[in-house]
C-alpha cells in the first residue's frame, strides 16, 4: 500500500522547536520532491516549504523562512521539517506531500500545536 506516514508533531512553547518526519510507504522519495503543507482550524491549506528532487532547492513561505528547514534524504527514504522559533500561528496540522509529474501522495497530517 502506497501511503505516506508523518510524525514528531506535538505541543511546544513559543520559541521552541520541533522536527517532523515523514517516510513513506510502497515506494521511495528519490524521484520525487517534497512538500510540507500546513492547515489551521478555519483556514485554508498553505504551502510551507519545498524541496527538489535531489534535495538541492528549497523554497519556503514567507512566514516561515528562517525559522524553519525542509531537507530530504534518499538514503533513509525520509523527507524533515526542522522547525525553530514557534509562535501561536504555526499551530496548524502539517501535512507532508510528495509530487513526481502527475503523481501525488499525501500523508495523513500531524498536529502542532504552539502554546504556552
């Protein structure tokens, strides 16, 4: 079964950290980039960061840029999001997608929640 599997999200303080994972499941992530998408209660899902294929080029949202890193390892077959510098509006439930031409795999969501 092709599927995608995302972990380490949680409760943080503000200013706190976080690295979320996501692995998948029937196939590998070396011809595919990666994205992490995110999705507030009310709100609609936002793209936050990208990652090439070969993991050379990223781009992320500008509410997120310097505070958070996507990378992408084809030898562990897992895709990171190292995320630093919370604040209140990062919480959201991110989801991990991975994109090769036509074909897209989404992950079911982990939650974050930044609060004090």
């Amino acid at each position: 079964q092709v599927q995608l599997v995302e972990s380490g999200g949680g409760l943080v303080q503000p200013g706190g950290s976080l690295r979320l994972s996501c692995v998948p499941s029937g196939f590998t992530f070396t011809t595919y980039a990666i994205r992490w998408y995110r999705q507030a209660p009310g709100k609609e899902r936002e793209l936050v960061a990208g990652v090439s294929t070969s993991g050379s080029v990223r781009t992320y949202a500008n509410s997120v840029k310097g505070r958070f890193t996507i990378s992408k390892d084809n030898i562990k077959n897992t895709a990171y999001l190292q995320m630093s510098s919370l604040r209140p509006e990062d919480t959201a439930v991110y989801f991990c997608n991975a994109v090769m031409g036509n074909m897209a795999y989404w992950g079911q969501g982990t939650q974050v929640t930044v609060s004090s």
